[in-house]
C-alpha cells in the first residue's frame, strides 16, 4: 500500500450527525446482506430491525432482502418494514450468494412493494455481502455499508474465507458512499490500513419497561431461580470463548447455576466441545436459541451476565443486559471497554484467555450485590441516554440524506 499519509480531523459521530443540517424527503431504501427480519439469529439480524423499523416510522420505505428460512412468501411486511424474498444456498458463500441474488432484484426490479419504483440507495450489512457492490454501481446506485465488525478475524473464517471476505472489503472500499462503524477501533482500522475514513454510529436498544413477569415454565424447564443463575447469550463460535467461562464457572462453589443461550449452527465441532467441558457440572445449562419471553426472562432474571468474547463489533446482547439492569462482567478488548469506560466505578473487565481472572471477577460480583447493583443502574442510565434507537436512526437518517444530496439523487 501507498505510504502517502493523509491527515483526518475527530471522527464523526451521533452527536455530529445529528448536527448536519440537511433536508428531509422520504428515501426508498433496499437492505441487504442479513437472513432477514424478523430474526434472533444474530446482531446483524437484530439491528437491521431496529434500525429499520425507525427508518419506516420516520416516513421511508424500507424494503429488507430475507432468504427463505426467514420470508416464506414472496413478500411480505414486518413492523411496517417490506419484505422480500430471493434465493439463498447452504455453505460458505450462502451470504454474498444471497446478497448478490438480492442486488439484482433490486436493480432489475426495484421496490415491487410500489410498483418497480427505483431505490434511492441500498445499505449493505456486514463485510461478506459487499462483494454484490459492483451489482449496484453499475446500476448507478449508491451504496452505504454497514460494518458490524470484522468479519475476517472471526475463527470461522480462516483460510479461504478470510480471503473472501477480503476481496468483498476491497470492493466495499472501492464502491461505497460511506462505511459506518460500531466503533472506534473500526474506524482506526480503516483510517490506519485504508487511508479511508468512516462515521461512528454504534448500535442501540430500546429501553425496556420495568415492569415485567418472569415467564415461570422457562425457568423451571431450565432449573433456573431468578437472582440465583448467571447467563451469556450469544452465538455459541469459537471467537465467543464459552469454554473460558465454563472453566471460570467451575472455580465458583455453592449452587448457583450457568446458562448458555444460544446456537452454532455452523460451528456443531466447537457446540460439542464446550457441551462436552461442561459435562461434569450439573449447574451449567444449555438452553439452545431463545426469543419473546422466554429470552427475557433469562435476560432479566439472571444475576449477572458474563462475555470472554475475543471478538466482538458492539454487542447487542451486552447493550440489552446493560438496558435490563443486570451488570456485566465482560472481556477486556476495545469494543467492550469503549463501553464500560462510560460507567462510572467499572471495575469488572478481565483479561482475554484469563480464566483465573475471571473466576474472581465473578466471585467479587456476587460478594459484593451492592456494588454490582450500582454498576447496573449506571449502566442503564448510560446506555438509555447515548444508545437509543430513535436517537441512533436520525443520526444515521441524516447521514443517508447527506449521501444522496452530495451525489445528487
């Protein structure tokens, strides 16, 4: 690469989004690049619903790509979000597949929701699905991707994969409008490797009400009494070190219990080797993939919420548990301390791999209620104020407007 330096000013966030002075007009939008919506399979999945279902509050008319497992029917609607079903085949390449086979649709076809209508822009999630980018630009579409986090470094992807994903970042850098971010480490990345800037705009929640009944058949299926049980809740792969908490778990005496929430559909050698660590433990539950009540009342029943992750964009579930007044004792890498810094009085990160440490991050967290009850309150008052999805979706509404007026659509 040139080793031309190029000077770059603060990096653009929310709070500079939000003062873009721009015009409103109602945009038509094509999604691209997750399973679709509604879906509890990943953050993507999650945020894509999220973001999008305030995009169609707001006046825009948002249509979101699904494969078949997510839209049964050709089309559809979800919370006023339009849906759109194209093809998608197993194996690794099932997500550029798709997102290419969603590309054309919208390019040869555009929102069929209204009539074949042109899409103003299309936004691109994660890295995989931007080797479609060349679909749109030849359409003269423009593009804003969307990255979650890096793709390429996650353990399923090494080999071949890491390369193809890549070349799709090499496609995104050429095509893209703009490339948003989760985090500061992201935009470093770019900015460092790249010399191509991008905008922060993280992840949100919706704050949840406080009132809430726990659903009882759930916890009683899992042996699980509220306030006496820990929980993860997360894709269950390779780069989320499950193994790292189910041998800090083991070190915890007394009769409290571990649930792990969560599938790896694509990674069953890595499901069956945690499964198979925690043998021994009777405490430790595998409850598979949760959603409605049912994850809630894990959400907000447990004790504390625990992440060893090595890897991570900006996690929803840390977000949601953040929002759901439980404190979280999680892994010190960037994405999880750009967080946790906020929280006045944190003191609970550990160091990646360092089982020990996190075993007495677990016990001080249950020694101590008191403590562990403040961190969560100013967690939930923290992530309520900076992480709002109404807040989150004007900030990156406005960054689309600004797109299409500096491209002159």
């Amino acid at each position: 690469m040139s080793q031309v330096k190029r000077e770059f000013g603060p990096i653009v966030d929310v709070d500079a989004m939000l003062a873009e002075r721009v015009e409103w007009r109602p945009m038509r939008i094509a999604v691209v690049g997750g399973r679709g919506v509604p879906s509890t399979y990943s953050g993507v999945e999650t945020i894509c619903d999220n973001l999008f279902a305030e995009f169609a509050r707001r006046g825009h008319e948002v249509t979101v790509y699904c494969r078949p497992s997510i839209l049964s029917e050709p089309t559809g609607t979800y919370r006023d979000i339009r849906l759109v079903r194209t093809p998608a085949f197993g194996g690794p390449m099932e997500t550029p597949i798709h997102t290419v086979m969603s590309c054309r649709h919208a390019m040869r076809h555009g929102d069929v929701h209204a009539g074949g209508k042109p899409f103003d822009l299309v936004s691109f999630h994660a890295i995989p699905p931007n080797l479609a980018q060349r679909v749109c630009a030849r359409a003269g579409v423009p593009t804003i991707s969307h990255v979650h986090g890096l793709d390429h470094q996650r353990e399923k992807w090494r080999g071949i994969g890491a390369r193809i994903i890549r070349q799709a970042e090499r496609e995104m850098l050429k095509y893209a409008a703009e490339i948003v971010t989760v985090n500061r480490t992201i935009v470093r990345y770019y900015r460092d490797n790249f010399l191509r800037d991008a905008i922060l705009l993280p992840n949100g929640i919706h704050p949840v009400a406080d009132a809430f009944s726990p659903d009882v058949a759930t916890l009683q299926q899992f042996g699980l009494t509220p306030g006496r049980f820990m929980v993860t809740i997360s894709r269950l792969v390779p780069e989320k070190r499950h193994d790292d908490v189910i041998r800090a778990f083991a070190k915890i005496p007394g009769d409290w219990k571990l649930a792990i929430v969560g599938e790896g559909t694509n990674s069953q050698d890595y499901v069956e080797r945690i499964k198979k660590l925690s043998q021994g433990d009777p405490r430790v539950v595998f409850t598979g993939k949760l959603g409605g009540d049912a994850l809630q009342t894990l959400f907000r029943s447990a004790r504390l919420y625990l992440s060893a992750s090595e890897l991570e964009g900006l996690p929803s579930s840390l977000l949601e548990c953040m929002d759901r007044n439980v404190c979280a004792i999680v892994s010190d890498i960037p994405p999880h301390r750009e967080l946790m810094e906020q929280v006045e009085g944190y003191d609970l990160l550990f160091d990646v791999g360092n089982v020990d440490q996190l075993a007495e991050r677990i016990a001080r967290g249950l020694a101590s209620e008191a403590h562990t009850t403040t961190l969560a309150a100013r967690a939930r008052a923290m992530v309520r104020a900076r992480y709002a999805w109404p807040v989150l979706a004007e900030a990156t509404e406005r960054l689309y407007l600004k797109v299409l007026r500096r491209l002159g659509r």
